[in-house]
C-alpha cells in the first residue's frame, strides 16, 4: 500500500507542480510587461505636457516673430505628429512600429524646438518675455521628467524581454505569446542632448 501511495503522490505531485511552474512564469511574465506599460504610462504624462506647453510657446514668439511664420507652423506641425505618434503608441507601448513612429516624431519636434529657439536669439524683446521665460523654464523641466520617464521605462523594458527570453520562461513566453517590447531610444546624437530653452 505504502508503495501504491508514493506512486499515486508522484503521478499527482508532478503535474502539480508543473502547473504550478507554469502559472508562476506566466504570472511573472505578466508581471514585466505591466511595469514597462506602466513606465510608458509615466512618459506619456509628460509628453502631454510637453505638448500642451508647445501652442503656447509659439503664440508668445508670434508676437516677435510675425515674418517667420514658415518656422512657427512647422514647429507646430511637427507637435501635432508628435501628438499623434504618442496617441498610437499610448495604445500599444512596446510596439515596434508605433514606438520607431513615436521616435521619428519626437526627433522631428526636437529640431523644430531647437531651430525656434536658435531663432528667437536675434530677438531681444522675445527672450526678455515673462511668459516666454516661464513657459522655457516650464519646458526644460518637463523635458527633465521625459528623460527621467524614458530611462525607466527602457529599464523595465530591458527586464521584460530578459524574462521572456530567457530559458525556462521563453518556453511560457512562446507558449503565450509574449511579444518583444521595444525601447524609446533616441535617434540621433542631436536629440540626446535636451533642447536648449536658456533666454539668459
């Protein structure tokens, strides 16, 4: 009987264990991809922001700059696609194309932001502006919070596709459909450094 019992105790003992395994990688991989989703989550915040301070940075240079109109709608059409890039990527964080989408856009808005603040230099009047000081104060350090934001984020990115592809958990990674994420690198050397907002 005794032998009958450690038989029994191995076939039920093993599956559950299994089962158990299963469900603790699963639970684990699920785990990773919420952090870095959450983490996006934080970016978007500041994206938002950023964004939100973009219209009223123009509307204040407008003032100084009427005859450079072609910059000012650049600049904002360039914040519009950016709008646009995040709304997609807010929808599928760690996706591939959305993520590269968001990266062109974000490269694209920064060059428009450098070239109008390279503008308003020749522009006393402009760079001598309250509002338009405390909207460059307010944007560099937003710009600050999106560095900070996409550091973690691309941190708890790494996490998740070492989990998932690592050996045993690719297996429950494969078996579920864990897809990669992907990291919000920035794209080229210009961007790396924040946009220079300085009206000293």
């Amino acid at each position: 009987m005794s032998g009958f019992l450690i038989v029994l105790i191995v076939l039920i003992g093993i599956p559950l264990l299994l089962v158990i395994w299963v469900v603790g990688m699963y639970n684990g991989l699920v785990g990773f991809r919420n952090r870095y989703k959450n983490a996006f989550a934080q970016i978007d915040v500041q994206l938002k922001r950023r964004y939100d301070l973009i219209p009223n940075l123009v509307e204040v240079a407008k003032k100084y700059l009427a005859h450079e109109r072609e910059t000012l709608e650049a600049v904002i059409k360039a914040r519009n696609s950016a709008v646009s890039a995040r709304e997609k990527a807010a929808a599928a964080p760690g996706d591939a194309s959305s993520m590269k989408e968001l990266m062109s856009a974000e490269a694209g808005l920064g060059g428009m932001l450098g070239r109008l603040f390279a503008l308003s230099e020749a522009y006393p009047d402009l760079k001598a502006n309250q509002n338009m000081m405390q909207l460059t104060e307010e944007l560099t350090s937003t710009e600050n919070k999106i560095s900070f934001a996409r550091q973690a984020y691309n941190d708890a990115v790494m996490h998740y596709n070492n989990k998932r592809e690592m050996f045993p958990s690719s297996i429950i990674a494969g078996m579920f459909n864990f897809v990669p994420a992907t990291l919000f690198e920035v794209s080229d050397e210009g961007e790396k450094e924040p946009v220079k907002v300085d009206f000293d």
